[in-house]
C-alpha cells in the first residue's frame, strides 16, 4: 500500500535534502523516528516508515492502553559530524512543524540524540518532539512524569532508554534458539555495533549463557572464540560505541572491519548500520541464525540466498521493535517507570510475538519475515476497525 503522504524538504541555505513519509495514521497520529546520514534518499526513508507501521502493529493487544500509532519515518541527508548539523535540523523541524504539533511523534534515530532534538524542538517553540500524541492521553500529566522517571533509570551506569532496545534483541534471540530448538548454554554469537543497541545486547545475551565470541566497532573487530568479556568492554567503549584497543585482554583477538560475517558463529546480530548484508558478501555469512538488530541490514536478495541455504533471518521490524513500544507502554500507564516492569513486559511479548511467527513460518512452510509480515496484516486489519 502507498505512503499516505511523502515530503521532500530542500534546506534553503544548504541545499541539503530532509524527507519525511508518514506511511499511515492511527487515531491522527503517527510514530518513527528522526535519522541524518550523508546519503539518506526517500527510498530509505519511505522503507522505514512501513517498517515503523509493522512495528507498531506487532503489540496490539485488546487489554492495553496503549493502542498503537501509524507509522512514519523523518530522514536527513546530512553527516551528522557536519559542523553545521544543528542548523540544517533546526530548518528541517520548522519545516515540517505543522505536522508535529499535530500528527507526527518522533525521536533520536542514526545519527542523532534524543537530548539535541529535545533542544532544537524547544527552540521553535513546541512542547515536545512526541506532543502529537498527548491529546489521547487520560493524563498528560501523569504520563509524562512517568516517562521523565523512567528515562532517569539505569543499570549499571547505562539508561533504561538504552538497554530497552538490547533487552528486545536479546529475547528475540533467545526465543528463536527455543524455537529452533538449540541450546542457549555456549552458542556462539557476534555482534556487528557495540552502541546503545548492540552492547545491550551483548550485555544480556552473555548474562543468558551465550558466549560472545566477536564484536565489531567503526574501529575493526575484536574476537576471542572462547568468549570476550562483554563488561570490560562496555565499560572501556566511548559515546560512538567504540572500544580502545590498550585495555583488551591478551588473548583477544584484533581483526579488519571486514571479516565480521566471517567469523566462526552460530547467531549473527548485525546492530549498526544498513545494506550491510548483500548478495556479494552473503557467502561470508557462518550463522545459521540472524536477528536483525539494526534497520534493513540485509538486502532482500541477499536474504533470499540466505533463506536458500537454510539460515533463518528474523526482521528487523520484530526484533528491534521494543524500545519504540517500551515508550508507549510507559507513557500510556501499562507499566511504571520501572526496570523491572519494562523487562518483563519486553521480554513477555518479544517471546509471544516471535511464537506466533515461528508458528506461521512452520504451518505455511514459509520464512520468518514472510511469516511476521501476514502477522501484522492481520494485527492491522483488527487495528483499523477500532474508533
């Protein structure tokens, strides 16, 4: 189905390009987040904005408060490091403020924090990047005070609003070994991206029993086939995820950016950029499993050749989807401003979502995301039949 609405924004003191695809509204609004790279197209964004859609969709459930939103994605095509970033954002936003104040929810996303985006949307004089949505809101108050709380959260110096995502991952991860029915205890498993992301997920996948035998940063890959020592390494990486090389253990391994998919594994969790995974490298790829951290990492032909050879790919629209639902849970009240809650509520429905999936995928002897995808069309048809 169509976009219900496509922008093209052209900053006019740059010339650099922004875009915004609002794929569909539920109850007026929508919800997607905010990503600037040099390189950044509509195709791109217009992707992720449906993808934003499924995510959505996926919780659904009668009993919640939260109902979910449509989906939307906002796009820049701008390197982040570019020293004149904070203008070219702050034009964007003005541009498209109409359809903040009133319809489009959003938040940090590739190349961008939630606390510039915070800055820049007070600046133009709106209350928040995600007031669109408050008017469905039975206290505004209330809820956005439990949001500030659990954004204050952290375990072990890293926040609730960064491990959510990891703490996803990681279930879809595990639910898909259950499913599969390998062992948790030793599989092998490594990590493209040790940001927010990806070293939440290394942090819960070794505290399951997994053993992370491999990481990959913008500096190279580190790799140990007995097993690196994932809070040594969160502890050492710097605010882009990346790790100094003086502080590893001496039987860590150093090896090039590009031998990632090549190391010997069981699980691949590629957690940092997109593309990545293509019909020329797919070859490359040991796992016989992928979980899909970041957004689109795998072509779909790739992923077809993949399929082929019988490694299962569980989407990007399933397994990074939680810190998105994390948001709404807490802000419409169908969890606290808790650790404990947002863990068990991520974990719960991560592993309900993907049971469901697996059983589709078995039934109709089709792929997962083949599988979640009649999911969501199913989820969406209930969801447009609400008032």
């Amino acid at each position: 189905m169509a976009a219900l609405l496509e922008v093209t924004w052209t900053d006019p003191v740059t010339d650099r390009k922004g875009y915004l695809v609002i794929d569909r509204l539920v109850r007026g609004v929508c919800s997607g987040g905010l990503r600037m790279r040099a390189g950044c197209t509509l195709d791109e964004v217009r992707g992720l904005a449906a993808g934003m859609t499924r995510k959505e969709a996926l919780y659904y459930q009668p009993s919640n408060r939260y109902v979910p939103l449509g989906g939307a994605k906002g796009g820049i095509d701008c390197d982040p490091h570019d020293p004149r970033m904070r203008g070219i954002l702050t034009r964007y936003l003005q541009g498209v403020q109409a359809l903040l104040e009133r319809h489009w929810t959003t938040g940090e996303d590739l190349g961008l924090q939630q606390k510039l985006i915070d800055e820049v949307i007070t600046e133009i004089g709106l209350e928040s990047s995600i007031q669109a949505v408050y008017p469905l809101l039975p206290d505004k108050a209330a809820a956005t005070g439990r949001l500030r709380r659990a954004f204050a959260l952290d375990v072990d110096g890293i926040s609730l609003g960064d491990l959510s995502g990891g703490i996803g991952v990681a279930e879809a991860v595990l639910t898909s070994l259950t499913e599969l029915g390998r062992p948790i205890e030793g599989t092998r498993a490594v990590i493209q991206g040790f940001g927010s992301m990806g070293g939440s997920t290394a942090r819960y996948l070794a505290q399951a029993g997994l053993r992370i035998v491999a990481v990959a940063d913008a500096l190279g890959v580190i790799a140990n086939p007995a097993g690196l020592d994932v809070e040594l390494l969160l502890r050492s990486r710097n605010a882009f995820g990346e790790i100094p090389r003086s502080g590893l253990r001496p039987a860590d391994q150093q090896l090039s950016l590009d031998s990632w998919l090549s190391v010997d594994t069981d699980v691949l969790v590629p957690a940092a950029v997109s593309y990545c995974i293509t019909p020329a490298n797919q070859h490359e790829v040991t796992a016989s499993l992928i979980v899909e951290a970041a957004n689109l990492p795998v072509l779909p032909a790739a992923e077809s050749l993949l399929t082929a050879r019988g490694v299962h790919v569980v989407p990007d629209f399933v397994a990074n989807s939680a810190t998105n639902a994390w948001w709404w849970w807490t802000l419409f009240g169908d969890i606290d401003a808790s650790v404990s809650q947002a863990t068990m509520q991520i974990r719960g429905e991560m592993r309900r979502i993907l049971a469901t999936v697996f059983s589709l995928a078995r039934a109709n002897d089709i792929p997962l995301r083949q599988a979640a995808l009649a999911f969501t069309t199913e989820q969406l048809t209930t969801i447009s039949t609400l008032p």
